[in-house]
C-alpha cells in the first residue's frame, strides 16, 4: 500500500467511527427525549382525567 492509500484508508476509517458514534449518542438521546415525553402525557391524561 502506498502512503497516501494508507492515509486515506485511515481517514475513512475514523470518519466511519465517528460517524457511528454519533449516532449512537443521537439514538440514546432521542430514546430519553421520548421517554421524557411519554411521562409528560401520560401526566397530563391523569391529570385531566382527575379534573373531570
């Protein structure tokens, strides 16, 4: 392999890593920000099913 394939191939690399990493911090996030919705609704639902 030549020097600039070696780089390259190593660049890809971590731009591959990086990007999955992204990713999995974004689906844990989002995956807490619907959870926290979830909780927030069903609140809601008790609270107006207690009023009426």
């Amino acid at each position: 392999m030549t020097g600039w394939q070696t780089a390259w191939t190593w660049i890809f690399g971590i731009a591959v890593f990086l990007f999955f990493l992204v990713e999995v911090v974004v689906v844990v996030g989002g995956a807490r920000d619907i959870g926290d919705m979830m909780r927030s609704l069903m609140g809601q639902a008790d609270e107006n099913r207690e009023e009426s």
